[in-house]
C-alpha cells in the first residue's frame, strides 16, 4: 500500500460525493460509503509513494498555499482493478489543479506509480469499488449529472499505518 497526498473537498462538495455514495447504499450497490472508518472521505489522489521522505514535510506544507481549487467533477469513468471493477467521478483537470499535481511531485521527489505521474494522471473521486462487470451500469445510472466542488485541504495518508496528517486551513471545512 501506498502513502499518499490526497485533495479533499469543502463541506458542500463532500455532502454530494457523499450522498451519491448513500444513493448506491439505498440501491443495493456497492458504494464508497460502505467504508465507515473516520479517516475515510471523498478525496482526490495527487500524489503517491512507497513511502514519503522525512525531508520532504517542509515542501508538502508549501502546497497548501496553492488551496482552494475548483474542481468538475465530471462523468462517471469506469477503471478496472485487481479487486474487481471501480466506478468514479472524473475530475476537469483544470490548470490550477495540474499545478497543484506538478507542485506535489516536486515536493515528493521521483518514485510513485507511472500512472499517477504528470501527464499520465486520471484525477477522479472513487464512487464504487469492488463491482462486477454487469453491476458497473445500475451504478452509473444512480448517478446524477456532473457538479462544481472545491478542494478546500490537502492530507497525507499513510494506509499501513492508518495514520493522517491535515495540511491546511481547516477553516474552509
């Protein structure tokens, strides 16, 4: 598992991820929101690692200057995936938001997985997981059209360890 720097939305914007989440629950469907932990929320994947240098803390902190970002979120794209078929939001890479990816691989320095690199990112917000192949319509038919959020903070999430870290201005929450 990967450490990773994940942009998360205002309020607003994760009450609709999070409702969309509870229309899947109602349906029947798997749903990002079967996950009840308190570290899990709708979020963006800027950024991923093996592992996050120490050294590093001090220019992760510098990215909150880049905050807010507009962010689309858009169709729903179906990725697949070792545990079956995921169903997510796309994200308009906007240029603000490409910024805030380029600024978060400089600050981590070289490594993560090439798909999450510049120029290779799929930016999106998980919506479904674990899905088999004839589940991936009745959940992109539970979804609505596509809405403006913001992405108001930004956090380091260390899976195996559980463990998260704010950067930024909870005050936007």
């Amino acid at each position: 598992m990967r450490d990773s720097l994940d942009l998360l939305l205002d309020d607003a914007g994760e009450a609709v991820v999070r409702a969309e989440w509870t229309a899947l629950v109602d349906a029947g469907l798997p749903s990002a929101g079967d996950r009840r932990d308190a570290t899990h929320a709708p979020h963006v994947t800027v950024a991923e690692r093996d592992a996050v240098d120490p050294c590093a803390d001090e220019a992760i902190e510098t990215l909150v200057a880049l905050l807010p970002v507009a962010v689309h979120l858009g169709a729903p794209v179906v990725l697949g995936a070792r545990r079956g078929v995921v169903v997510a939001r796309s994200v308009v890479p906007t240029a603000e938001l490409l910024a805030l990816h380029a600024a978060a691989h400089a600050a981590l320095g070289p490594g993560g997985p090439p798909w999450s690199a510049p120029g290779r990112w799929l930016p999106h917000v998980t919506v479904s997981g674990r899905l088999e192949p004839p589940q991936v319509g009745a959940v992109v038919a539970v979804l609505g059209p596509g809405y403006d959020v913001v992405g108001a903070r930004l956090r380091r999430w260390s899976p195996g360890t559980r463990a998260v870290r704010d950067l930024g201005d909870d005050s936007a929450r």
